[in-house]
C-alpha cells in the first residue's frame, strides 16, 4: 500500500512539472544550438538627439532567428536564458557583436556613436563584468566611450557596495552606463545621487500615456540635468510626443516614430544619408 501510494505521489509529481521541466530542457538545448549556430542577430534602434536630429547612438536589440519558428522576441527567450544561467553566453555574444558592429561603422568612416547594449541582472552581477567588458573592447578595439551599459533599476538598488564597485569599476574603464525603463522599478534617489551613472532612459509607459504623465516626464527630465545626467526618452511613437520632449529639453530619443530597430546594413544607409 504504502509503495503504490509512493508511486501515485510521484506519478502526480511527475505529471505537474514534467511539462515545464521538458520545456526549459528543450528551451536550453535550442537556446545553446541557436548559439552554436549563429541563429542570433542583434538589430540596432537609432538614437536621436532632439536639438541637432542627429544619430548619436544605437540600441541593440537580441533577435533570434530560429529556423522553424522564425524571428522570436526577446521577451519569449531572455527570462529562459536568465533562468539556465545560458544568458552569460548569450550576454558576451551580444556585447562582443555590437562592439564590434560599431568599430565596423567607425572603420567604414561614419560619425562615431555610441552602442547600447542590455545587461541581465547575472550578468551585471559577475564579480569579473569590469575584466569581461574590458577584454570585449580590447578584442574588438572599440573605444570605451563609444560603448553603454544598459541596467535597471532593480539590479542598481540591492546589495549597495557590490554595485557602487561595479559601477565605478565601469566608469573607470570609461564605458556609460545608463538605467533602462526608468521610473518602473523601485528606485530609490539616495541611490539614483551616489551611483555614477550617466543616463536615465525614460520607460515608454511615461511617454505614451503622456497627457496623463506630463508632470512624471518632466520632473524626470529636470532630475536627470540637476543630477548632471542625459536623458533619453523610450517609446517615441507621435510628433507630438516628440515636440513635447523637445520643449522639455529632454536630450535624446528613440521609438518608432523615427525607426524601429533594424538590422545593421540598414543603419548604415541611414547614416550615409546624414553626412551627405
Ligand atoms: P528595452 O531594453 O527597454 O528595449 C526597448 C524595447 O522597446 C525594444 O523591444 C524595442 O523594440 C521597443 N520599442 C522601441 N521603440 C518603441 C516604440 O516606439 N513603441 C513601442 N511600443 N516599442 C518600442 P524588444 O526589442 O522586443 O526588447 C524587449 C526587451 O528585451 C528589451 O527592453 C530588453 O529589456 C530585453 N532585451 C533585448 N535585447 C537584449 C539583450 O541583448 N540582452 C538582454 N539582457 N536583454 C535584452
Ligand atoms: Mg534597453
Ligand atoms: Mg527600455
Ligand atoms: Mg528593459
């Protein structure tokens, strides 16, 4: 009684998580090929400073190209790969690819700019980030003002001086760092004035409900500039949005709007339109 009561447990057990479990192996397992097998791509979303209308930076933008299921977004794959722990490969292939796409725009003579890229939460968090940046930027020989660091909130408010190293470390090297999807997380300003962190980039919540967050954007906007900071805004889809930035005085933004992010030949026929 008591063995065939053992096994129905575990029957039970076996049915409930075999279904996620078998998931997140398949999941791994194609995630691991997708890597091996050059299924990734980053596509770059162009940054714009209000003032000038010039490019002045882009965002990478993890795509995976899979060869059944087409293009799959990063919201699908990135919180598997944060869960196996495979965003640390994923994570240096990504920095590595867009550091070495942007040395490529430099040596193809177009206007230096900055690349974005995301960090994961692992990935921010390993003792060796600084060493891994630095060797990235050694190999591809971008300069490091020409690369940003993209973290959250979230990942800057824990563990204080863990993080205050990490990001002087960065800042050091000579990298910027800036916080994503600001005003989403938990920030806490006593943080936001100790850390040294170049940029705020405006969640697109804030500006797309705009009307009804006016006075979010803007105290935003005049924090970033008290606290000698840039400030990008996300999620730019009107003109009106972007006259409103504007009169703001917010620096840069980027959203569909202007582009949406494309893949890196596309990029260059922008930029080739701007120096002529
Ligand atoms: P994010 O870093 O906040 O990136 C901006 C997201 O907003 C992108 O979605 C972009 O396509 C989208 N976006 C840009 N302009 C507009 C607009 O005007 N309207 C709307 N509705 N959306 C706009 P995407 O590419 O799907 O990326 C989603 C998130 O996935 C990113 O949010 C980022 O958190 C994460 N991610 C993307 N690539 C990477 C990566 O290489 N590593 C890590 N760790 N995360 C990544
Ligand atoms: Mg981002
Ligand atoms: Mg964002
Ligand atoms: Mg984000």
């Amino acid at each position: 009684v008591i063995k065939e009561h053992y096994r129905n447990d575990y029957k039970m057990f076996e049915s409930s998580i075999s279904k996620d479990f078998k998931t997140i192996l398949t999941m791994e397992t194609e995630l691991r090929k997708a890597l091996k097998e050059g299924q990734f791509e980053l596509h770059y979303q162009p940054q714009k400073n209000i003032v000038t209308g010039k490019i002045v930076g882009v965002e990478a933008l993890l795509r995976w190209n899979h060869p059944k299921e087409g293009f799959i977004s990063p919201g699908t794959f990135i919180p598997l790969a944060e869960k196996t722990g495979l965003i640390l490969e994923i994570g240096d292939w990504v920095m590595y690819e867009a550091c070495r796409q942007n040395k490529q725009w430099q040596d193809e003579g177009f206007d230096p700019i900055i690349v974005g890229v995301n960090l994961s939460a692992k990935q921010f968090h390993q003792s060796d980030l600084v060493e891994r940046v630095a060797s990235i930027l050694n190999k591809t020989g971008l300069h490091p003002t020409h690369l940003e660091l993209e973290i959250t909130e979230s990942m800057a408010m824990s563990n204080e001086e863990d993080i205050i190293q990490t990001l002087e470390g960065l800042r050091d090297l000579g990298v910027y760092v800036s916080i994503d999807d600001f005003g989403t997380g938990y920030s806490s300003l006593k943080y936001l004035s100790r850390f040294p962190v170049n940029k705020l980039k405006i969640d697109k919540v804030f500006i797309q409900n705009r009307k009804q967050n006016e006075a979010i954007v803007k105290s935003i906007i005049h924090m970033s500039h008290s606290l000698d900071m840039k400030v990008i805004a996300e999620g730019v889809e009107t003109e009106e949005q972007l006259s409103f930035l504007k009169n703001e005085r917010c620096d840069e933004m980027q959203g569909f709007f202007y582009s949406k992010p494309l893949p890196p030949t596309h990029l260059n026929e922008m930029f080739q339109k701007q120096t002529v």
